[in-house]
C-alpha cells in the first residue's frame, strides 16, 4: 500500500491553505467575502454577531454570525488613506475626497452650485530655505538652468532636494519647522481673517457678519523633505454657500490678504540646545483663481483631482518609511519599569527606543539625517509635547494631511453614510424580492463584535492577488478606452 505524497515542501503555503480551504470549507463562500473587500491589503477580522428583531412580533427578521462563515471571522476593510499600505481603500479615500472638494467648488451633495461664481482661489504654501539644496531650475523658455553644483540634474535625480553642503544645512529648523507646519497653517487662517479687514478698510466684527471664508487644504512632501500646503481658498456670504459673498469681496482682495498672512503668521520656539527658532512661512507662495468654466487652466474637476491625488499619499515622496519607529513595549523610552519601579532595558529595543535602527533604513542620507535630527530633538524636555519619536518616520510633520472649514462643503462621514443608505436599500430590495419585510421603522438591531486580527490566511491572500490584477486590468482597460468609465 502505498503512502500519500508528503506535498508540504513542493506546494506553497498559500496554495496549500487553498486547498485545505477547497477541501474542509465552502470555498465559494470563501472567495466571495474576499471578492466584496475589493482587493483591501490588510482586513480587519472580527468576531461576533448581529440580530434584527421585529419590536412588534418579537419575530427574528435576520441574523448573521460570524461562526457560520467557513473561517469563523467577518472581514471587513481597512480603510486606510495612504495608498502606500493600501492601494484599493485609498483609492475609495481619494474619491470621497474629489467629490468633497468637487462640490465646495461647483455645488452638488448639498452645496449650493452657485459656489460656482464665489471667488475662489488655489493657494500653494512653502516652507522656508534652511540651506541650499540641489535643484532643477528652468528659464522663460523652458531649458534647464545649472544647479548650484555646476550639474545639470535630471527629473529623476536622486540627489534633488538635498543640501549643497550637509554640514551647514539647518536639519533642527527643517524638522521643527515640519513640526509646527500644523500649527503655522491654523495661524495663518486666523491673519488672514485679518488681514482681508484691513485691506478692506474695515474691523473684523464687520467682515464676520458679512462675509465668511471657506477652505480645504492637503499636505504634499518636497523632496526636500519639507511639507507644503495646497488650499482652495473661498468667499462666501454670511450663511455659508447658499449666499453670494459682497461685490468688495474680490479675488483681488483675497490674493492681497493671502500676501500680508502669510508674511505675517509666525510662531517663536525657544530652546536651551538649539536657541530661537522663527517658524515662518517660505518667500514662494501662489495664489492662483480657479476658473468657473472650462477654459481655464484651473478648473473644479483638475483642482479637485489635484487635491485627492496627495490626499492618498503619505511622506514617501521624500523617501522615508511609512511606518513609525518608535519601539511600542517601551513607547521610544528605552526602558521599562521593573519591579519596585526600578528602570530596566526595554528587551524589544536595546534601550534605544527604536523598533529597527535608524542606521540600518533603506533612506538617502538626507532623509535618515532629519529622521536623526527628530529623534534627537525628542529628547529634549522642552520639545516632549512635539512627541517627536512618534513623528520621526514623518520628519517630524504629525498635522493633518487633509482638513477643512465646517461650511466648505459635505463631509467625509456624509459620504460614507451615502454609501451605507445605498447598501441598506439594495439588502432591502433584495429582502423584497424574497418575500420578506421591509418595513424598518418596528425593526430593532443588536451586534456585538470584537476585533481578532488584520490580514489574510495565505490562501486568502492569493486570491486577493487575484482580485487586485483583476481590479488593476479593468482599470488599465478603461484608461486605454477599451472600456466604458
């Protein structure tokens, strides 16, 4: 009698899982939870259940489990923003975000379209120099200028954005600077309020109560590994949208208040190691007006996909790592309380505080310079509030990479309650054509989950391989216009 073949060392642990899934598992059951996540990277697995009960019968309506699932657990997506850990819920993030900015410049999803003829206004802010850095200059015509190194560098050239001369360039002014960009940004909403009533010759009382300005802005990385903002900035009338702003509030006046803000928003830090820094803004910035039609170079659509293209990006732009090296079990420290509170070595980190050494990251040396220099100013008593070891894989920058005023537009969790009242009505039709109720109003639901882990069995994750190629082909398709979009 022979033996059965040992295939542990000749079939790879995913299509091995695949087969044990075919074999003891509804495997159809299998591929159509993995099919619904869309091709998400890391699902959230959940344990738990969810009864609906008619209030009037007491009569069971629906009920799910996640025991009945063949791998006893309930995936759901992970809805990260950052296409780096997830290219398939970014994109749904970057789509919310192009409708969201879309209808504060054009109208729809509650906002009135005649936001379309408010002045409105795409403004970029930079940050200042801290030393001179490697670059790709143009002239009028277009041909390339000599860098400061005598070098005509190419667009890929890894060393653009890096300093001339390392040992001069001011890394504790970039990483603060990346530091406080969150807190710049606030300041200079508030100047130019302020300045906006000074050009108009008026108090601020009086440009309150008759004008309101409206905004979204998204984060983007230089390669030099500093932050700069892009806004769309917008007048309004006193009650948001739905009003016309006053004929003195111009897209003049709105380029003019941009200046003096951002000359004048500035935050001081002190410190005992490094002396005084002024947080300011750069001497480049542009104000640019959005065109209501479509013949000109800005309009709602290309802003709009514009700002969702860097809202679904993270620091790689700058060559860092998208993930934190602050060592958990002793929270960057380096120790960790013994007993009798005594201090021992955190075992995970050496005593350093760093999950993985900051010498051995696959970074340019620029990138591990400033990631160095952050770690270092997290040391300091006075920058403990920065919580720079947290923020060192981002250079130091821990702000919002997306954010908006209240009366822009509709809002993120609006969009999503869009999509949720969606699937609710197609379950309802669906409930219909199977003959049962579909009355809401007497139903009562009760749920209790609980969070086991993220990821996928390697079976599971080879058919996710499937689902993003075909997701990647559909997409490639329809850019090539075999397609319909």
């Amino acid at each position: 009698m022979h033996r059965p073949l040992d295939l542990r060392h000749v079939v790879s642990p995913g299509l091995r899982d695949l087969i044990e899934l075919a074999n003891t598992h509804n495997l159809d059951r299998v591929t159509e939870q993995v099919r619904d996540l869309r091709g998400c990277t890391s699902p959230v697995n959940l344990h738990g259940w969810t009864v609906t009960t008619d209030s009037t019968t007491k009569e069971v309506v629906r009920s799910y489990r996640s025991e009945d699932e063949p791998s006893g657990r309930l995936l759901t997506t992970c809805g990260n923003r950052r296409a780096s850990r997830c290219p398939a819920c970014s994109r749904v993030y970057a789509a919310d975000t192009y409708h969201l900015i879309k209808a504060g410049l054009s109208g729809g999803k509650n906002v009135a379209e005649t936001v379309r003829d408010h002045p409105r206004a795409f403004v970029t802010l930079t940050a200042p120099s801290f030393g001179p850095v490697h670059n790709r200059k143009t002239d009028s015509a277009g041909n390339t200028r000599p860098c400061g190194c005598g070098a005509h560098h190419a667009e890929d050239d890894p060393a653009l954005g890096t300093p001339l001369d390392p040992a001069t360039y001011d890394y504790s002014g970039a990483v603060l600077w990346n530091a406080h960009a969150g807190q710049l940004w606030a300041r200079f909403t508030t100047y130019l309020r302020r300045a906006l009533a000074e050009h108009l010759g008026m108090t601020q009382k009086a440009l309150n109560a008759a004008l309101r300005v409206s905004f979204a802005k998204v984060a983007e990385y230089q390669k030099r590994g500093l932050v700069h903002f892009h806004a769309v900035i917008r007048f309004d009338g006193p009650d948001g949208h739905t009003t016309p702003p006053p004929s003195w509030a111009t897209f003049d006046a709105l380029q003019v208040a941009v200046g003096l803000a951002v000359e004048r928003a500035r935050l001081t830090v002190e410190s005992d190691a490094i002396g005084e820094r002024v947080i300011k803004w750069g001497d480049r910035f542009k104000v640019d007006q959005i065109s209501a039609l479509g013949d000109g170079e800005l309009t709602d659509a290309k802003v709009a996909g514009y700002v969702a293209k860097y809202a679904t990006k993270n620091a790689e732009g700058a060559g860092t790592v998208d993930r934190t090296l602050m060592c958990r079990p002793c929270q960057g420290r380096g120790y960790v309380r013994g007993p009798d509170y005594f201090r021992d070595l955190c075992d995970d980190c050496g005593g350093t505080g760093q999950a993985e050494p900051i010498k051995a990251l696959p970074v340019q040396r620029h990138v591990r310079q400033m990631i160095r220099t952050a770690w270092g100013l997290g040391n300091l008593p006075e920058f403990a509030e920065l919580k720079l070891w947290k923020w060192a894989h981002m250079l130091g920058f821990r702000g919002h990479f997306s954010s908006k005023s209240r009366a822009y537009s509709t809002t993120l969790g609006a969009l999503r309650d869009v999509r949720r009242a969606w699937r609710l009505a197609q379950a309802e039709a669906a409930r219909a054509r199977a003959g049962l109720p579909t009355d809401e109003t007497s139903l009562v639901t009760a749920s209790s989950w609980t969070y086991l882990s993220s990821g996928y069995r390697p079976g599971e994750e080879l058919l996710a391989a499937q689902v993003r190629h075909d997701v990647a082909h559909t997409q490639r398709l329809k850019q090539e216009g075999l397609l319909p979009v």
